[in-house]
C-alpha cells in the first residue's frame, strides 16, 4: 500500500520546499568540482528548486583544512541550499555538521551514501555506509534486512547535532545482491532524515549500466519521506516519463545539467504544461559562460578558474557552426582576458 507523506510532521524547511508549487521539485545533484557556486547560480537562475554544495569530507572540516573551508562559500541567491558532507565517524560527522550549520546556515545538511570510489567507499565513507555488516547468529544482516550499524550511528549523531533538516542521497545498496533500498525507506524515518534521494544504481556498478527506475517507485510507495529519483534523466520528456511511472516528490539532474543548465527550465516548462522553449541564445549563453569564469577566479584564482570552466564550454558555446573551432581555440587559454576576447569575437561574427 502507497505511505503518505505527513508534511506537518517534517521539517518546516521541508514543507517550504515543496509547497511552494504544485508540481515535483527539480533538483540540481550534488557533484564534485562542478556544483560550486557559480555554476549552481546558473542552474537556479534556469529554475532549479534545489542546488547541493559538492561532497565536503567531516574530517577536512573538523581539521579546518581551508580547501574545505572553502567549499562552504555559498551566495544567497543560492538558497534553498544543501550541504552534503562525507565520512563515516558518527563524532566525526556530527562535529562537522555543527560547523555546517554555524558556517553556512544551510537549509539541508545532506549525507552522502552515494560515493562509489573505492578509496571512499572502501574505508566505509559515501557508498559504504550502505554495505551490510557480515552475520548475526550465522544469518545474513542483508538477508535479515538489518540495517548496517554505522549507518544507523552516523545517521542518528547528525540527526541529533543539529536542528538543520538531515536528508541523504543514497544509491541502491552495495551491490545487485545487497539492494534493501526499499526496506531502508522504514530505518530513514525513525532515524529522522527528512528527504531521500536515490540514485538508482548499486555502489558495484558506480556508473555503468542503467539506473533501474523500479526500485525508486518501489521505495516511493514505501516511503512516507519525500522521495527524489535520480539517475540517467536527460532530457525533459525522460523526467516526465520517470514521474509518471514512479510518483517521485522530486528529480534530481546531474550530468545533463553539465551539458545543458537549462534542462530545469525545460523540465518545469514540460510539468507546468507550457510549450518547449527555443535554446537560450549563444551571445547570453557566452555572457554566463563568462560570468562564471569571472566569478571563479576570486575563489580559484585565474588559472584554474579558466581550465575549470573548460568542462562547460560545450554546453555554452554549442555545436553551431564555428563553433568546434572556436572551442578548440579557447581550449588553449589560461587567461580569462583572452578567452572572453575569443568568445566575444565568435559572437560578434555569428549576428
Ligand atoms: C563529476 C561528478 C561528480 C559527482 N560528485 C558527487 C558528489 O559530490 N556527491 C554525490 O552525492 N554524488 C556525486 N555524483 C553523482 C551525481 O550526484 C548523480 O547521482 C549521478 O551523476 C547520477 O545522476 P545523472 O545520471 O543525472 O548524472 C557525481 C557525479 C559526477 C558525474
């Protein structure tokens, strides 16, 4: 039987998030090295109900090492904002999640149960939170659906540290035999996370294969926590698609939005029944392009600001014609003076 969310029992961050429109929300997924501020900017002023900061491991912030430090800067254009953090010491963790709330003021603190690189995942940090503990009285934890302890201890300590909602972003489970994501949706609520997201891929497959959808309607029908999907969503006909079948409270996009920032503005446009828009056009996607190279600098400094910015060159300059070239050309710059002359020079010979 379909669980019903109980809105006044949640957080009212929560209700705030979803109430102020009729439709799921759209989400920008958390990810490392693109989600930092000037490109979460982006993706918000294109509509995004939610932008995530990148992974910030507990132990760099409880050490205030200031690479860290650093990922916390946020604007508050930004807001409503969520801070994910990484780690797998619940004292750890809860430590770091204070820091979160007195630095940032976010409006969710969001654990990450996704990672899937083995240096994390393998020290029991990210997806390795979800890898079932070996055996009680000969039996299989995962085939007895027991929930792995450290889980439920850095769940629980976070929880109790901070009166910011806790949410997390999970995958299926550790690998094709040890999927309990539907059975987790029970340990989340009583452990009191707020909101679920779910990439639908196990830890084993990190990102091959396709994200199995079936399990996300599973654990929404299970749920009486908000549920967003994750997973493969490229394009707005997709998302609309994957909210029919499974009734998600919310989607959430991650390498499309490298690709494309405006997929949150064609997908709300698809939900709220209003006809496609055209692609925004090159001199405004330059002028983005350029404004956030501009603003990385301050935090990055130039050179690595220019090279960053390099991953979102395509979706900004596109595939018209000239453009291979003029992407190639840019592609050799390290100062941001010379890749705004270039681009404003393509722009110019394009009217
Ligand atoms: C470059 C990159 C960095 C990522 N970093 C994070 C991260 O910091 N935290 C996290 O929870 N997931 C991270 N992910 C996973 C994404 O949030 C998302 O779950 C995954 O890409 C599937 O969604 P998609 O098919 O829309 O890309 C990352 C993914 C990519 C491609």
């Amino acid at each position: 039987m379909d669980k019903k969310i109980h809105w006044q029992s949640l957080h009212p961050n929560i209700q705030r998030l979803f109430q102020k429109q009729e439709r799921p929300i759209v989400v920008l997924a958390p990810m490392e090295d693109v989600t930092i501020v000037p490109f979460r900017k982006i993706c918000k002023r294109y509509g995004a109900d939610l932008v995530y900061t990148e992974f910030i491991p507990a132990a760099g912030l409880v050490r205030e090492v200031a690479a860290c430090i650093k990922k916390l800067e946020y604007q508050d254009e930004e807001r409503p904002l969520s801070v994910q953090i990484y780690g797998s010491n619940p004292m750890e963790m809860a430590r770091a999640a204070r820091m979160v709330e007195k630095i940032v003021q976010p409006d969710f603190i969001d654990i990450n149960l996704g990672c899937p690189v083995k240096k994390i995942a393998n020290r029991g940090d990210g997806a390795g939170l979800l890898k079932p503990d070996g055996y009680v009285e000969n039996r299989l934890c995962s085939e007895l659906n027991l929930p792995p302890k450290n889980l439920k201890n850095v769940l629980c300590a976070v929880v109790d540290a901070v009166s910011t909602p806790v949410t997390v972003k999970m995958r299926l489970g550790w690998d094709h035999k040890t999927i309990y994501v539907v059975e987790s949706m029970q340990w989340f609520k009583e452990w009191g996370i707020q909101m679920i997201a779910i990439h639908a891929r196990t830890k084993q497959q990190a990102y091959t294969g396709k994200a199995d959808w079936s399990y996300i309607k599973q654990a929404k029908q299970a749920s009486s926590l908000p549920i967003i999907g994750n997973g493969d969503l490229t394009s707005a006909e997709i998302v609309l698609q994957r909210i029919q079948e499974t009734q998600v409270d919310g989607v959430m996009i991650g390498r499309a939005a490298i690709t494309a920032p405006w997929i949150f503005r064609d997908v709300i446009n698809v939900l709220e029944n209003k006809p496609p828009l055209p692609l925004p056009d090159l001199s405004f996607r330059v002028e983005q392009y350029l404004e956030m190279i501009s603003e990385a600098i301050p935090v990055k400094g130039e050179y690595k600001a220019v090279i960053e910015m390099r991953k979102y060159l395509h979706a900004f300059v596109g595939n018209e014609y000239g453009a291979a070239r003029v992407r190639k050309e840019v592609m050799q710059y390290d100062r941001y003076s010379d890749v705004k002359k270039c681009l404003e020079n393509y722009v110019l010979a394009k009217r």
